[in-house]
C-alpha cells in the first residue's frame, strides 16, 4: 500500500505536531518523528496501532467515532496515552486525504499541557479580580478601560457597558488640579507604581473617596501594555472622621454659647427686673413708651438665651415611646398653618408601622418644625415642592426633608448648624434652629446630614435609632 507520508516524510519530521496517517480501520500506517517522540511509543510499536490505543480509555470510543463521520475538517480536544502510561491533553485535528481510490485519515496532534495550565492560572487569577471586594480597574496603555471588576460597578455606579472604551476621567469628581493627574501619569508612565487617595465621582454624582494603587502592566519586553488601578473605598470611614470633626466642633461650640448665655442671663435678669420696677413708678409717658420697647427687646434676648441653655443643660423633659409619624404630622400642622406656604405643595410619605423611638416628642417636633420651615423659607413665597418622607433601614429611621428651594453653596453647608448662622434678615431668624435641632437628634444617638445643590434644593435627612424595648 502506498504511503502518502513517505514522500514528504523527512519534512513532516520537523514539525513538532504529532502527525499519524490511518487507513480506513483506524490502523496507524504512517506517522512522523513527533509521533513518536512525544508518545514514547517507538516506531516500530506505533505501526500498527489503532489510533484509539493512544487515547485515554473513556474517549476512545467518541474519537473513533469522530474519525467515521464524514466531516472534512474537525479539532477536539482530548487526553492521549503515553508509552509509560501517563496522559496528556492534546488538541487533536482529523482531516481526510484522497489520492486516487485511496481515502486516508490524517490525525494532527499537538500537546496543550503547558497551554491549559496557563489557562488555568489565568482563570484563577481573574476569578480573584473578578469576585473580590475591591474595585478593580483595567486599562491599555492609552489609558482607555478594558476590563472594571462587579466591585467597579458596585461603587461606581456605571455598568460596565458604560465604562469599557471609555477613560477612568468620566468618573473624575473635579477635586484634584489638573497637575495632580499630571504627576500620576508621570509616575505610571515611567513604570513606577502609584499609591494615593482620591475623590471620584459616582454615577449619581454622589463623590466617592479611594485609596488607589495604580499599577503598570509591563509586558514581558518590557514595554508598558496598559495599567491596573485597584481601590479600597473608604468613603464611609472619611464620613466618620467628618462626623467625629463636627461633633466635636459642635460640643465645644456648645460650651461656649451655654458660657456665655449663662453669663449675660444673670445681668439681664437684673435689667429686666429694673425695668419693670421703672416701667410701675414712673409716671413719664416718654420713658414709659421707651421701656416697653427696652422689655420687647430683653424678651427677644431671653427667648435666645433661653434656646441656648435649654440645649446645652441635661433635659428635664421626659423620654417615651413615639411613634414618629406622629411627631411629623403634628410638626406639618403647625407649619401648614402658617400663611408663607399658600404655593406650596407638601409631598408626604410617611411610612406606616415604624417601630417607636425613645425620644421627647415635643423635642422632636420642634426639631422638625424648624427643618420644615427653614424648606418653607428655601423657597421664599415662590412656588414649590416639599417631601417629607421617612424610611427604615437596619435599625435606624430615616426621616427626609426635601424642598426645591434656593439651595445652600457647598462651603456654608457645614456652617448651617452652628449656633447663629443664618442668612436670614434681622429679626426674621436667630441662626439658632438647626443647632438646637442638632443638639436634641444626637442627644438621642441620631444625626442630622445635609445635601444641597444651590439653585435646585437642599435634603435634611434626619437620622434616629431604633433602641430595643
Ligand atoms: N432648607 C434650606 N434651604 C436653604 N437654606 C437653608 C435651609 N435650611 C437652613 N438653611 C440655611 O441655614 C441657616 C440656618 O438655619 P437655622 O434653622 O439654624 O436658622 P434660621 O432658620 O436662620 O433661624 P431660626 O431657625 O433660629 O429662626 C438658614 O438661615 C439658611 O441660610
Ligand atoms: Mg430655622
């Protein structure tokens, strides 16, 4: 029988691919060097094997019935049998040779040990990148992303439909000069790993804190094929330090005022009382006209001493289960009765059958009086929109006041809770609301967090604890 190997066979030789020539029974009938090589088979064994003798047992019979079909060209990948026993994974080309009458299988082996297990490695390490906690980012050498991990989208708030093709700058927050960029480039450019902390910004234009590794793909010449940044978001520990921040500055503030209050309470007391003795004896219409005003004035005084101790002492007021609905529906009554809000349109969802709070109604609803009228004030008689919602999540509860009013600029957002601030005329507001407020919500373990865009509207979110009975 003709051989079609025999001709070419010195060529087919130096190939490193296992190559083995079967008649129509599957016999091998010819093969090149490889062949046996790889397999350990010596030449002499090989001629006159069935081809499914160098397969592992359970695919013998699926090869063989591959090689029947008629299909010109097929590749599978199977584990082929070594002369010592041991097997391998090959990848497997069958293809049909005609010369004449004659029909040959042609059987092209190639081993993908080394192949699979790098296969293998990466798999692991993108199953790593893939699930961990962290966002991960992956990006070419133009700086373009190729690859965000869950963690990416998660904190990010994009999809990754979003973010693949696109630079990591959509996410920039605007916080960072340009020359910081500048020099992180400089950094990652050069082949030098980079470690910082930086703003981002979400999707929803919430700002996220990171900390940031970003860190070269060297390729194995050498050259610099893209860049992978993994963060760490420690948005809700910065959060904390801001809190921490404020409620020192608050206490210390605090201190203050109730020195002072306590200080000019005890003259002014005396004045009042002179007055008074005046106000009875004098028979003067001139000063009796000048010291009512001078009392108008002193009741003013006392009212605003009088809120600053009342925060600043330990309340006598007593502690009892609230629902907090209440609280608020008794809080809008008030403030719905009021002629400022005839435009106004109360948007209210409150959540029915919240757990009870351990708090002083009365407080409460001062708190919230003074947060709904502020929202009434936002909006300066113009029409418009204010929300009133509460939620639970965990255990706390989460009390919303959103209006559209004028909005508060980002560098007074923290100044709104300091004891008189306010941008209110004279008389029309002491700057006193939102400190006293702040004080009775922490005084039951809450907080009280503010979020505004100037021009569109401002969020108070009240947020209170649900203790156990
Ligand atoms: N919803 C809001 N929209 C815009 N600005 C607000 C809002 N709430 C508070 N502010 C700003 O915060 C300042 C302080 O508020 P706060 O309630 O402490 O005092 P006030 O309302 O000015 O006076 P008071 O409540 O003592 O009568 C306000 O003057 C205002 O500038
Ligand atoms: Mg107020």
């Amino acid at each position: 029988m003709p051989v079609p190997l025999s001709r070419y066979g010195r060529v087919f030789d130096l190939l490193p691919e296992m190559i083995f020539i079967l008649d129509g029974d599957q016999r091998i009938i010819d093969h090149n060097k490889a062949a046996s090589t790889e397999s350990g088979f010596s030449e002499e064994e090989i001629n006159g094997m069935k081809i499914t003798d160098i397969v592992v047992r359970e695919y013998r019979e699926s090869l063989a019935r591959l090689i029947r079909s008629d299909a010109l060209q097929r590749r599978v990948e199977i584990p082929l049998l070594k002369a010592d026993g041991t097997s391998f994974d090959a990848s497997v080309d069958l293809k049909i040779l005609k010369t004449g009458e004659d029909l040959y299988h042609i059987v092209i082996a190639r081993d993908i040990t080394e192949q699979k297990r790098k296969e293998l490695d990466l798999l692991r390490f993108s199953n790593v990148i893939h699930n961990t906690v962290n966002p991960i980012q992956i990006t070419d050498a133009k700086g373009v992303m190729v690859y965000v991990n869950p963690a990416f989208e998660k904190t990010s708030g994009y999809a990754k439909e979003e973010l693949i093709g696109r630079n990591p700058n959509i996410l920039n927050s605007g916080r960072h000069p340009r020359a910081f960029w500048q020099k992180v480039w400089n950094e990652i450019l050069a082949g030098k790993v980079w470690v910082g902390e930086v703003e981002n910004k979400r999707k929803d234009g919430l700002i996220i804190h990171t900390e940031l590794v970003i860190s070269p793909i060297i390729d194995s010449r050498g050259k610099v094929v893209g860049f992978l940044g993994a963060h760490r978001d420690i948005t809700e520990q910065k959060a904390l330090e801001q809190q921490l921040i404020r409620s020192q500055r608050m206490e210390s503030i605090g201190t203050l005022a109730a020195g002072i209050a306590h200080e000019v309470g005890n003259p002014l007391t005396s004045i009042s009382s002179l007055v008074q003795v005046i106000l009875r004896t004098t028979q003067d219409e001139f000063a009796k006209e000048k010291l009512e005003l001078i009392k108008n004035q002193i009741n003013r005084i006392t009212r605003i001493i009088r809120d600053l101790v009342d925060f600043s002492r330990p309340s006598n007021y007593i502690i009892k289960a609230t629902d907090i609905n209440e609280v608020l529906r008794d809080a809008l009554n008030i403030v719905q009765y009021g002629k400022k809000v005839k435009h106004i349109d109360f948007d209210v969802d409150l959540l029915p059958s919240l757990p009870k709070l351990q708090v002083v109604p009365d407080q409460l609803v001062q708190v919230f009086i003074n947060i709904l009228m502020n929202a009434v004030d936002a909006l300066d008689g113009s029409p418009g929109t204010i929300v009133l919602q509460t939620l639970q999540k965990d255990k706390q509860l989460y009390v919303i006041v959103r209006d559209s009013g004028k909005g508060i600029e980002e560098s007074e957002l923290e100044k709104v809770f300091e004891p008189f601030y306010s941008t209110k005329e004279v008389g029309k507001g002491t700057g006193l609301g939102l400190w006293v407020s702040y004080g009775i919500v922490k005084n039951f373990g809450g907080d009280i967090v503010v979020e505004s865009v100037p021009g569109k509207g401002s969020i108070f979110t009240v947020s209170l604890p649900v203790k156990g009975e």
